[in-house]
C-alpha cells in the first residue's frame, strides 16, 4: 500500500515537472514562429487570437480538435511502439494511406453486409494494412539491408502514389463526375459518432492502443524484453532475446496503429478514399512520439497541441492567406527547442 | 531502337539527374565528416524556392542561383546549431529541419506560385554541339549540368588530396582522436555543413530553374531522401556518386518518356519508379556498407571536457 502510494506520488511529480517543462518549451517555440510571421508580414497575435477562437473558443470548435486527436494518438503510437526498441518509424503517413486502402476495399468489396460484421473487418483489415506496409522496412532493417528511417520515409511516397493508382484508376467513383475518389462507404462501414459531434468511434480504438501499450510496457515480459532491447541491444541478444523477432512485430504493431488512423479517417471523417485523405498526420504522429519520448500521457497532451496546431495551419489559410504548409514550421520548432534542451543530458544515437 | 528517343532519354537522364549529384555530394561531403542530414529535402526546397524567387524579382539566373545556394548554407547551419553546438539527435533535427523547409519555403513561394521564368538557358558548346547524336544528348545543357562533374571532381580532391579533406575524414571515422591529433572537429563539421548547405541549395535551384521553371511546394518530392540512398550506393565516394545520380536520373527520364510516348501503364505506378529503385538500392548495397561507411557517421561528438 504505502510503496504503491510512494510510487504515485514520485510518478505524479515527474508528471508535473515534465508537463511545465514542456509548456516552456512549447512557449518558447510559440514566440519564435511570431517572430516568423511577423517576418512575413503577418500579425502574429491576432493569427494566434483566430486559431484560438476557432478551436477552443467554441464546444464545435473543441470537439473537432478531440476529432482531430484521434488520428494523431494513433499515428503517434505507430511511432512510439517501434521507438522502445530505438527503431525510428518515419512512416506513419504511408501506413496510414494503406490502412485506409486495405479498410476501402473491404468496405466496398462487403458493401452489403451489416454493420456488426463490416466495422470489425475494416478495422482489422486497416491495421493489417498498415502493419504489412511497415513490416516491409522492419524486414529491411532486420536483415540488415537499410535503416528503416529512410525506407520508412521512401515508402511513404511509394504508399501516396499506391492509393491515387487506385482512386484515379480501378477503384475511381463513376458516380463522381471527375473527382479522384472511391465509391462511398456502405452506412454500415462508417464509424458511429458520439452525438452530436464528429468524435467518431476511433477515439476508443487510440485510448486503448494507449491502455494496452502502457500496460504492455510496464508490467508484461514483452515489455520488460523490449526495453532491455532498448537499453542494450547486444546485451539483451546475448541473454536469448531475440531482437530481430521484436523488429518485425514492432514495425507491425506499430505500422497497424497508423493504419487503424486511416481507416478511422476514410471511414468516419472522409466516406470515401480519396489521395486528400491526410495532411501530413503520420509525420505529426512522428513529432509527438519524439517530443514525449512515447509517454502514453505525454502522447495525449501533445496530440492535443498539436492537434491544435495542424487546425491553425487551415485557419490560417482561411484567413491570413498564409499557405498551410507554414505552420509545419511551428511543428519544427517545437521538435527543435525539445531537441536542442534534452541533449544536454543524453546526447542522443 | 528510335534515335531520337535515345537522345532524349540520356539528356533527360544528365539533366533530372544534375540536381540529384548536387544533393549526393552534399550528403557525402556531411557524412564523410560523421553527419547524416536528412533534412536535405528542406534545404533543397529553400534553395529551390530562394532561387525562384530571386530569378523572378532580378530576372537574373545567377543571382538566383547565388541566393539559393546561400540560403541553403544559411539554412543548414539551423541543423548544424542543433546537432554541433547543442548535441542533438541528428534523424531527428534531420527530420525537423525537413519540416521546417517544407514551411518556410511555402511562406515564402506563396507570392511567387503561377509565376514562370524563362528557365536556365542552355549553352551550345562550339562544335561538340552540332554532332550528330552527342551533340543534344551531352552538349547542350545549362551551366549547371555541366559544373555538376567538376563539382564531384573538385570534391574528390578536397577529400582526398587536401589536409583540411584528411581532417574532415578523419573526423567522420573518430573525432577524439582528430582532435587529439590537433584537429577541431566541431569547426570542421560546421566548415562542412555549410558547403553541403550551398551544395543543396544549388540542387534545389536547379530543379526549380533549369527543370520546372516554376515554383509548387514540396517540389523536391523525396529528391533529398533518393540522395541519402545514392550516398550509400555510391559508398561515400564523390564519384562514384556521379554514376549513381545518372542512373536515378535515368529513372525519371524513363518515367517522364514512357508517360510522354502513352505506354499504357498507369503515371501513379511509373511515378513510383525512382522510390522503388532508391528501396532496391538500399536492399542490395545497404548490407555491405560497413566497409565504406564512416566510422563514427551519426555519433554525437561529445567533447573533450
């Protein structure tokens, strides 16, 4: 009881310690992409006043930001998974597009059947998606052909180009007119939402991605191998773990985090496959899992922000007529001033 | 097989594949010296637009090339700050200077997207441009293809023949023991950077100067990620890079022919071409790389303190 509560407690410290840590950072980065703008000849408050308004200024507002979450906690434990074992999975914008590919095909091959048997199967066939496309890098890497960071990255290109094959060609709507996009999904294969919002059931696929990750780490044998990986790979080979086993399956699991997010988007938030189907999510999952170091709780917090951020990046091409691509540069600096203060300590590869 | 598509192959093949061999020997000249930087996609892309830009306000190509190989140089030392001075993991600031290229050059390309250029003029070279086959597949390209082999060249010698080139290398394989021999690595590392930094930025200018002769975000589309496997199929050696930029400009020239002659293969599944073959390379050369791969490539030097 009394060690439990000790634990708490030292566990709750940390916590605080590290979210206000965190907070400076994130202020610090906030000030240095004001000093871009106003560069640039914006008013850099008054664009942090609209994208404050626009997200958390309204329950809509707010709620599409939790909608937004949803896609970036999973992409973010496509990276974090591999991230235990020191493997750096840059593909989570790839395995998304073929997690949505793979979950398309299911939902329009089974257009038909109800919803019991549909939603599961797209599920299922969106994480199979995903986590085959990464295990091709994580093969790589195990065998010792390539780094999976560049392979993830490569793949990624390979995997857009995959989905707008099958939009633009077989699988093209005739329905609709010239756009680039599959038939629409069944009602059946569409994520139910939470009422009166666009918080859709995918929201409990990422917290128990969450759960499950925590609770794999800390207190199964699968998690106290992988972190002896992560500790000391040729110490932990020597012991008879077997590192290359634990590559494949984490590039797995990982790549089928990022494909259950692109099934939840082409399902639920898009209806219908089409190559628009992700601003750059698998490299903002990319960034949270780096600046949380994978912290399931950390994950959420800077989902949250971030989450935020990629909303202003559209706001600010509304309004500002600033291209939305600009606010990858604020995502850059957050990544940068958590880089640059962590390296004190551990010095990094 | 047709002439003229041969012709029209190998200069397609010099030309997508000059900006190529710009970009692979700014990553060998940084790995050489212990640095992997794959954030040479952004620095491409800020040279890229950096050059456009400027072309279109001074309608002068050199000054646009100047400026972007500038701002590539000025543009890296962002990376060289994060992973030299402050120790930081170099994928990860690699990634996140990527990003930041990919926005900064948005911001600053949006009032230049629809503007086109006359694009960089080719020079006949007198005589060996009027021959009958050569002559339009090697002799009638822009300045920069033709100072893209002198580069590799020139980079060979200041690695291989220089002291400064020995150093250099010397602190890619141990920096503890270049600097016990009197050698300052973090001077080095920065020296270099910033040359990888022109040598980008050059890379991206010629891909919006002298091949789109326009500006669109993210144009470089994984050109510096092609260059990071072309470093590991050329072994870190500046001239065997040239063969390797060749063949993956051939990809693309090929890619572009085959849409352009209607081969009844889907433009998605050519376009994949040049990634599956930068994967292939990866596949077949990665596994023999520990002999030629820099010693201490992608460690932190941490001082002498």
């Amino acid at each position: 009881m009394g060690k439990a509560a000790g634990i708490a407690e030292a566990f709750r410290h940390r916590r605080v310690a590290a979210i206000v840590r965190f907070g400076g950072l994130f202020g610090l980065a906030l000030v240095m992409f004001a000093l871009v703008l106003l560069v640039f000849g914006q008013n850099p408050l008054r664009a942090y006043v609209d994208i404050f308004r626009a997200t958390l200024g309204s329950a809509y507002g707010f709620s599409e930001v939790l909608v937004k979450m949803i896609p970036l906690v999973l992409t973010a434990l496509a990276v974090a998974i591999p991230s235990r074992i020191w493997l750096i999975n840059v593909g989570g914008e790839g395995q998304l597009f073929i997690g949505a590919l793979f979950a398309t095909w299911g939902a329009v091959t089974f257009n038909g059947q109800s919803a019991w048997l549909l939603l599961p199967l797209i599920a299922v066939l969106g994480f199979t998606g995903g986590g085959l496309w990464a295990l091709i890098s994580g093969f790589m890497r195990a065998r010792g052909w390539a780094s999976e960071t560049i392979s993830t990255l490569l793949m990624n290109y390979v995997a857009i180009l995959l989905v707008s094959f099958f939009v633009f060609g077989p699988w093209k709507d005739p329905e609709s007119a010239n756009y680039p996009q599959s038939a629409p999904f069944p009602d059946a294969a569409i994520l139910p939402f939470f009422p009166g919002s666009r918080v859709h059931l995918g929201a409990l696929l990422a917290i128990a991605g969450l759960l499950i990750f925590h609770f794999v780490m800390s207190r199964t044998r699968w998690g106290l191998e992988m972190r002896a990986i992560g500790v000391n790979a040729e110490a932990a080979r020597r012991n008879g773990i077997s590192t290359h086993r634990y590559m494949l399956l984490v590039m797995f699991i990982g790549g089928g985090m990022a494909g259950l997010a692109g099934m939840g988007e082409v399902s639920a938030i898009h209806g219908q496959l089409r190559p628009s189907l992700s601003p750059g999510l698998g490299y903002a999952g990319f960034l949270i899992s780096w600046i949380t170091m994978g912290n399931p709780l950390g994950i959420v917090a800077a989902a949250f922000l971030i989450s935020i951020i990629t909303a202003g990046g559209d706001i600010l091409q509304m309004t500002h007529r600033i291209p939305a691509a600009a606010i990858h540069i604020l995502m850059a600096l957050v990544l940068f001033v958590v880089l640059a203060r962590r390296s004190g300590r551990k010095g990094g590869k | 097989m047709n002439e003229l598509l041969v012709v029209s192959l190998l200069s397609g093949a010099i030309l997508s594949g000059t900006p190529l061999l710009y970009a692979t020997l700014s990553e060998v000249i940084g790995e050489r010296a212990g640095i992997i930087n794959l954030g040479l996609e952004g620095v491409m892309l800020v040279g890229a637009v950096v050059g456009f830009a400027v072309t279109v306000k001074t309608g002068n190509h050199a000054l646009g090339i100047m400026g972007a190989a500038l701002a590539g140089a000025l543009f890296n030392m962002i990376f060289a700050f994060m992973v030299l001075t402050r120790r930081a993991n170099q994928l990860a600031s690699g990634l996140a200077l990527m990003f930041c290229g990919v926005g900064l050059s948005a911001l600053i390309g949006a009032p230049f997207i629809g503007s086109r250029i006359e694009g960089l003029a080719a020079i006949r070279i007198p005589l060996l441009s009027d021959l009958p086959f050569f002559g339009r597949a090697f002799f009638q390209h822009d300045i920069l293809v033709y100072l893209a082999i002198p580069a590799a060249v020139a980079l060979w010698w200041f690695l291989f023949r220089t002291r400064w080139g020995l150093g250099l290398r010397a602190v890619g394989e141990n920096p503890t023991a270049a600097y016990a021999a009197g050698r300052q690595p973090l001077l080095l590392q920065y020296q270099v950077l910033f040359i990888a930094g022109l040598l980008g930025g050059i890379a991206g200018a010629h891909l919006s100067l002298a091949l789109a002769h326009t500006w669109a975000e993210w144009m470089t589309a994984g050109r510096g990620f092609f260059a990071v496997a072309l470093v590991i199929f050329s072994k870190w050696h500046p001239l065997r890079a040239i063969a390797g930029a060749l063949l993956f400009g051939g990809a693309i020239s090929l890619q572009l022919q085959m849409q352009a002659l209607g081969v009844p293969v889907s433009s998605f599944i050519l376009d994949m071409l040049p990634y599956v073959l930068s994967l292939a390379v990866l596949a077949l050369w990665g596994g023999a790389r520990r002999s030629a791969v820099p010693g201490s490539l992608g460690r932190v030097f941490q001082g002498t303190e």
